[in-house]
C-alpha cells in the first residue's frame, strides 16, 4: 500500500489510465503494475464476508467480475492463511530474574491443539530512544507470540482485555494473585487477523490440501 512513500487510495482501480490515486491527491501512471497481495487480501477480494452489509461491502476490495480464472479461485480459497500475534507487555523494573530469556508456561487443561494459552513470555531487549521517558526500558518488557485459535480469540478483545488475561494468567501461575507481579505500566498487540492489508501472517495448507492449489496460483 505505500508506494513512493505515498499512500495508495483507490486500490479498486485496476484502470492503469486513471493513474493510481493517493492520499496526498497525486497520481501515479504506469505501463505496467507488479502487484503482491497476501493470500487473505487475495481471500477478501473474491468475495463479501458472510454477513457483511452493503455498506460494508461498499468498503470492501473486490475484483471485477471474471478478473480471476475459476481455477485461481479454487486455488486460493483452498489455501489457508495463519495468524501469529505479539503482545508487548512493560513494567516499571523486572520482576523475574536477570538471567532469564525466556519464561515458558505449563497452560494445562486450558491449551487445546488449537488454543495455546499464553505459551512463553520473551525478555525483549531493544533500543529506544525514549524508553526512560516511558518508562519501557530495555530488559523491561515481555513478549508473548500468540497463535492459532487463541490469537484469533484475542484479537476481538480490546487492549485492556487481553492485557487483564495475560496479568491474571502470570499471577495465576506464580500463585501471586494480590502481590509480587507489579501492574504493568504500557501494553501493545499486533491483530494480523484483521489487519485490512494483511488478513493473516502467512499461507498454509489447509487439512487434506493437496499441493496443487499453490502451483495454480503460479500458472498464468
């Protein structure tokens, strides 16, 4: 979506004499668009989700009708698109000890093949220019990479929601449900799942796939 720096506007337009329109009201012509797109974007443009309005569907990327073969159709739909998050938790100083890298959890009865509960917490060491007046300062920060199932539970959940199961799931498993885990003092989490330019963080196959669809969408 960024292009010369410019942020693309009209991504529906596949009429190269329009130009391609940006934010910032210039137009780029060109005899030629080499164009990528992850496979959920790829998803998204064949058809609505279900349940979606006619305004939403005005919103909606769609490609023309007959734009795509039904055989790149059937290729990309049997395709599937995995999500991976990361949750960044901060705390005003550590409260693990200094040789620890990484923290890995027992989830127990909660964890399903699918439904990994908070699996592992990383010490994120990193290099930020204003971390002491935010208080994120290196060593001070854990990272959580959530996947499958769960990921895409949490992603509908607001920040402070996900930041309250993570706090209770640390406290839990410690046993230290008033004292000895401090609040934290910052929050991020990526949502791939329903990141418009992204829908997912990478392509899989899909259970009883075969390997043809992936060489489909290579055949011109």
């Amino acid at each position: 979506q960024e292009l010369f720096h410019l942020k693309v506007k009209n991504r529906a337009s596949l009429d190269l004499k329009e130009g391609i329109g940006c934010t910032s009201e210039h137009a780029i012509t060109a005899k030629h668009i080499i164009c990528t797109l992850p496979l959920g974007c790829l998803q998204d443009g064949i058809s609505i989700p279900p349940g979606a309005t006619r305004e939403e569907d005005q919103k909606h990327f769609l490609f023309p009708k007959n734009f795509l073969s039904q055989e790149k159709v059937e290729a990309i739909n049997a395709l599937g698109s995995a999500v991976m998050d990361k949750v960044a938790i901060a705390f005003e100083e550590k409260w693990w000890p200094d040789s620890m890298e990484i923290l890995n959890m027992i989830s127990g009865q909660e964890s399903k093949p699918t439904w990994h509960v908070w699996p592992s917490f990383h010490v994120e060491n990193f290099i930020d220019p204003d971390a002491y007046e935010t208080g994120c300062v290196t060593g001070n920060v854990l990272l959580c990479y959530l996947t499958g199932a769960f990921a895409e539970a949490m992603e509908l959940k607001s920040d402070e929601e996900v930041m309250i199961s993570c706090m209770e799931f640390l406290r839990k498993s410690f046993k230290q449900d008033a004292y000895g885990i401090p609040d934290p003092i910052g929050f991020r989490m990526t949502r791939w799942r329903w990141d418009p330019y992204s829908r997912g963080s990478w392509t899989i196959l899909q259970k009883h796939a075969k390997i043809r669809p992936p060489k489909s969408t290579r055949n011109n």
